[in-house]
C-alpha cells in the first residue's frame, strides 16, 4: 500500500512544486500539491476524446488548476462563494471543484440531468453567483434560471459548440478564464499558494444536496476533515494504491461519485478516467479496466439484463454451457472468492467454468482487473449480489450516506455475506434504537444542513448521534443488517413483518423487471406496481413473434402479463420459506404503462422510489388492487424530453398472483 507521507529515504523530484509541497496535507488543495511534488508524472486524469484517451498527470492537474483558481479571483470569487459545477464527468470540471477550494470557496455538485426549474431553489438556497458547466444544454439551462435568480452574474462554459452567437453578460469560455488566470499569475506567481495556505481541515469543502424522497432538497455541509478522514478509513482497509484505477461515469453532484472519484482519488493518488459520453460507457469500461469500481444497484441490475439478453440471443449449446456452469458458480464461488476450501471436483468445475463463462463475462463487463467493487445508494437483491460474487467479482455492500460521507459499514474479505452490508468501519459507533433506528457517530458526519437549523436537529442529537431513519440490527458477527427506511417499513394489517424494498429488489432481479412499487403498510396483503424492462422483454417478444408498437403496447400484452406473474411466483415461493416475510408475498399486480421517471417526480435523481409521491399519483390503481378489479383505465399527465407535457392513458389489467404456504406454517 502506498504511504500516506513520503518516505524519508526519497529523493524530492525536481520541479515547480517542490517549495510548495505540503508535509501533513489536510485539505483537498494541499493534497494536489502533496501529488504534484511526490508524483508529479502520474496520471491524475484521463479523458476519452475522438476515441483517443487524454492525460492530465498531477503536474498538469495542479498547473491548470492554479490558471483557472487566479482566473476565478480576477473575475472577484472569493472566499466562501458558492459556485454551482454541473455537466457529465469531465477533468475541467474536477479541476473546477479544485479551483474554487484553492480560493476557500464551495462547489456546488448540481445533477447534469436536472431541468432548471428543479435546479432554482438550490442557486437561490446557495446564493450561487457563480457557476462552471459542460456545454450549451447547461448554458441554456442557467439562462433560464437566471430570469428567476438575477445574482447569477457568471456562467463559464467548457465546450464551445453552439455558443459562438451567444452574446449574453456574464458568459465567458473555460479557455478565457485560464488565459486570464496565466496573466494573472504572471504578476503574481504565490496569488493561489497564498490562498490554499489560509485554509484549514474543518473548513466546507463542499455543498452536497441531497435529491431525498420528500421535501425539498437539503444541502448537506461536509468539511475536509470528515471526507478525506472516510476517504483515508476506507483506503487503509482496501490497501488501495497509488495504482488503482476508477472510471467516473455516475453524476458528480452524487456523494458516492465525488468520494470515489475525487476525495479519494485525493487522498490515494490514483487515476480517475472518465469516459467519452454516457453512451460509450461499458465500451470505456472494458478499455480502462478498472481495479476499484463503484456503481448503484441499478448499474448491476442493468449489466446483468444485458447479460441474460445476449444469452436469450445465443446458441443452445451456449445458453447450456452457461446454465450448467452458473450452477457451480453459486454453488461455489462465492466460497472460492472467500478463500474457503472446496472439493477438488468443484474446484476443477469452477476452474473450467472460468475458463469457458466467468473469465469471458468478466470481460464483457470490463472487470477483468477489478481488486474490489461496491454498491451502495440503495440495498442490492441477494441474488443479484450472489450472481456477481459467484463469477469471481469481489462485490461487496457499503453502507453510508452523503450525510455520513459514505463509508459507515463495509464488508471486510473474508466476511461478504449477502444480507448485511458489513461490520462500522474504523472510527464509526453504531447503537440501535428500540424502534429499530440506526443511530451512528462517525469523523464523517455532516457539519450542519445548510441555512436549515430545524432539519440539522432533526437528525443530529445533543449527544451526537446521527439518526440515519434506516431500520435494521446489528448480528452476532457485528455485521449491521438494513430492512428498508424506518418510515418505510410497516406492519401488515395481521401485525407481521412488511419491509417493501426488500421485496422490490427480490423483483428487479429479474431481467424483465425494470422497477418495482409494493404496497401493503396496515392492509391486509401486499401488492405491486411493475415496470418492464423494455429492452428484456422486447428482445424476448421478437423472438416469439410478438409485435408490439411501444412500451404501453408491450407492457399491455397478455403473454408479458404472464411473463411477469412467473417472476412474481418465484418471488413469491423465495418469500414463504421466510416466516418472518411470508405474509407479505404479493397477492395481486399490475404492469405500468409508463416508466416511472425523475422528470416526472416519481423517481430521485438517483433513481430512488418516490413511494408516496407514486402512491398518490396512482391512488386509482392502487384502489383497484385492492378492490379486486380485473382492469382500471388511467390517464397519467408526464412531461416529454423536450419539455413539454402531455398525457397518455391505458386500460390495465390487474393480476392475482400465485400464493404459497409459509414454511413455519408447513412444519
């Protein structure tokens, strides 16, 4: 593992960084110049550009970086300024977020999807009078918030496509900056130097707003000293090096994204790569090969639907081999991966399914190198976490949020089971509440909500207790278990256990299932809203000769109904050898005719389920669940992606769904 301070035995490397290398870097700005004096040559940054990757070593990150902070003063960013970054994963934009903590100011992480009206209550809540963006979508964007918020006196654009017309104030090029920071710096050289040297470890290092549930958005306050304090935790217990490399694909206003592709890059020294567009992302994957690799469920759920469609489209003999060999796989690979001792006849199966199977997908996934790989943002179905496991993938479960800078639990090697989500990591405290809250102290808690001291008291106690409002226990082993959302969880109208998300994710297993909504709280049975995958399930109606004319058509055919209630059934059969979850097997659902979807508040924008604010919005299909109805007619408003809104309607038909005995009830 590499040091976390240079050897003494070292020789300093020659260059412009070696008077202003920090011995005890304790901010993010001293770290990039602790990197450009140690490994000045190492590369910090690469970007795909015109298919040919380009690198940015630490040297030049910290070179540019230093043009485009005295740019920034020169336009009369100060310190403690917001300024709002927002485009795909991009290394100007890193060397934003960079610039503006050498100045003392706060990046703002803005969601790249996000329509300007959902972005107004931030610029307003933040002050922002700054901000850095990608292109002429996020120019046109902040135009429009501008009328709203008038402070928004400057808006630096990277790529100049499309703006070579736009003449309004305040809108200058990212290569206009840089050229007016190199003037700048000429006159004064220690101008960025200076300013770095006036920060301190308990300063903001950024404003994260989170995309909750419910309620407007909440911006959360972490310091340096909390996120490079997690970033460090988790580094030590990986023994990551300066070696590793990470693709950034996920948005950056996402905490999951900025600890691993900037705070622990930071912190470890190593190589974030960021792909040529979202679309070219899994070709970028398997070109890169990353060592350390991060994605939601929702991004394994994605890669395995991928997966099982080109198994649908492949040969008998090939989707034969493939079934036999996953067999031994969760059998045993797990176990391999674990370091347990298997049989020698598993060890030769395993050995030739990773030859002939788990060597080739590995590959086509573009985790051929993988060291190890998380997930976290939301809990992963234990089979989708056993399949990944099981083909040699050393996956496992974090548990954390941007309020805890990530990394609260994390499964050791050695200890990866599929129903927790690992022993607290270093420094972390964990006490159950008797109504089953996880409460935690941890050095990565936030330092306040921003200008909201009500929410700040709400989840920080006077003893110092975060209330995470996740329900759940620790095990015997020390291992936390989550069942879902405090608030999410409930009792079925018997009085049992009914913890919807788990049987969402049981669901979304399923290659056809894209996502799933239960309801059940204080009734007397579960039931369910399903989306389809569109691509899964068209690719299985062509192959049948099914013809359909989109996805209202094909959620609405009978043989997908069918489909889908064999994938119920399973989850259904998987929930009665639990005594615990039996009552809550799913007694009737529907297919929606639409995706649900961020644009139209039924989803975070980290694709997290808006459960009441779904609930509501279909309150008509849910009360024909319940009421026994065979089919219910909705007509549902939804806004197209050019903005405007419209509505489409369906008939529906609603399912009964097949019903197993529990097994306690059984024996």
């Amino acid at each position: 593992m590499a040091s976390a301070t240079p050897s003494s035995d070292r020789t300093p490397p020659k260059g412009p960084w070696h008077e202003n290398a920090p011995t005890d870097p304790d901010t993010f700005p001293r770290l990039l110049l602790y990197h450009a004096h140690w490994r000045d040559k190492h590369p910090a940054l690469r970007e795909k550009d015109l298919g040919i990757w380009q690198t940015y070593t630490w040297a030049q990150t910290a070179a540019e970086v230093k043009k485009l902070a005295a740019g920034l003063h020169a336009m009369g960013f100060k310190r403690g300024d917001h300024l709002a970054i927002i485009g795909e994963n991009r290394p100007r934009l890193y060397f934003a977020m960079m610039a503006v903590q050498c100045l003392g100011g706060v990046p703002v992480p803005m969601y790249q999807d996000a329509v300007a009206g959902e972005m107004v209550y931030v610029f307003h809540n933040a002050q922002i009078r700054f901000a850095i963006v990608e292109d002429q979508e996020q120019v046109d964007k902040l135009l429009e918030i501008r009328e709203q918020h008038p402070d928004l006196a400057h808006i630096v654009y990277d790529d100049p496509r499309g703006l070579r017309h736009y003449t309004q104030p305040g809108l200058t090029s990212f290569d206009e900056v840089l050229t007016r920071g190199e003037g700048v710096l000429a006159g004064r050289p220690t101008l960025v130097d200076d300013e770095i040297a006036l920060g301190k470890a308990t300063d903001t290092a950024a404003l994260f707003y989170t995309s909750g549930t419910t309620g407007k958005p909440k911006g959360v306050v972490q310091t340096y000293a909390s996120l490079i304090d997690r970033a460090r935790a988790c580094t030590e217990m990986e023994g990551l090096t300066v070696y590793e490399d990470v693709l950034a694909y996920l948005p950056m206003a996402w905490i999951g994204q900025n600890i691993f592709s900037y705070a622990q890059a930071l912190v470890t020294g190593y190589t974030v790569n960021c792909p040529e567009s979202p679309s070219t992302v899994m070709n970028d994957l398997r070109e890169i090969g990353p060592t350390y690799y991060f994605a939601p469920p929702r991004v394994f759920e994605g890669m395995l639907t991928t997966v099982s469609i080109r198994m649908e489209d492949a040969s008998r003999l090939k989707r034969q081999m493939y079934r036999y060999f996953m067999g031994v796989a969760k059998r045993v690979g797990g176990r391999i991966l674990d370091g347990e001792r298997v049989g020698a006849g598993e060890q030769l199966l395993y050995g030739l399914g990773n030859l002939f199977v788990y060597g080739p997908l590995r590959n086509v996934l573009g985790m051929s190198r993988v060291k190890v790989a998380y997930t976290a943002g939301e809990a992963i179905g234990p089979d989708l976490f056993t399949f990944y496991r099981s083909i040699g993938i050393n996956l496992k479960q974090l548990y954390g949020s941007t309020e805890t800078a990530v990394f609260v639990c994390v499964q050791p090697n050695g200890q990866v089971r599929a129903d927790t989500v690992g022993p607290p990591v270093k420094g972390v405290e964990i006490r159950i509440t008797d109504s089953g809250e996880i409460l935690l102290k941890s050095p990565g808690l936030l330092k306040e909500y921003y200008k909201n001291a009500e929410a700040t008291r709400e989840v920080l106690d006077a003893d110092g207790w975060y209330h995470t409002g996740d329900a759940g226990w620790l095990d015997s082993d020390g291992h936390l278990k989550i069942i879902d959302r405090a608030s999410d969880v409930g009792k079925l109208a018997d009085g049992t256990l009914f913890a919807p998300k788990y049987i969402e994710n049981k669901l979304k297993f399923f290659p056809f299932i894209k996502e799933a909504v239960v309801f059940g709280n204080a009734r007397d049975m579960a039931t369910a809203f399903v989306n389809i995958d569109f691509e899964a399930v068209g690719n299985w109606a062509e192959k049948r000769g099914i013809p359909y004319a989109g996805y209202i058509d094909l959620a609405g055919k009978p043989q997908v109904l069918d489909l889908i209630a064999e994938c119920v059934e399973q989850v259904n059969a998987d929930l009665a050898a639990d005594p615990r979850l039996a009552n809550s097997q799913l007694h009737r659902f529907l297919l929606l005719h639409k995706e649900l979807d961020p644009d139209d508040d039924e989803l975070t924008r980290t694709r997290k389920v808006r459960r009441r604010f779904i609930q509501d919005k279909y309150a008509v299909l849910v009360d024909a669940l319940y009421g026994g109805k065979a089919e219910q007619f909705i007509e549902t408003q939804v806004k197209f992606e050019d903005g405007r809104s419209g509505k489409i309607s369906a008939t529906l038909k609603l399912r009964d769904a097949k019903l197993f005995t529990s097994v306690a009830k059984a024996a």
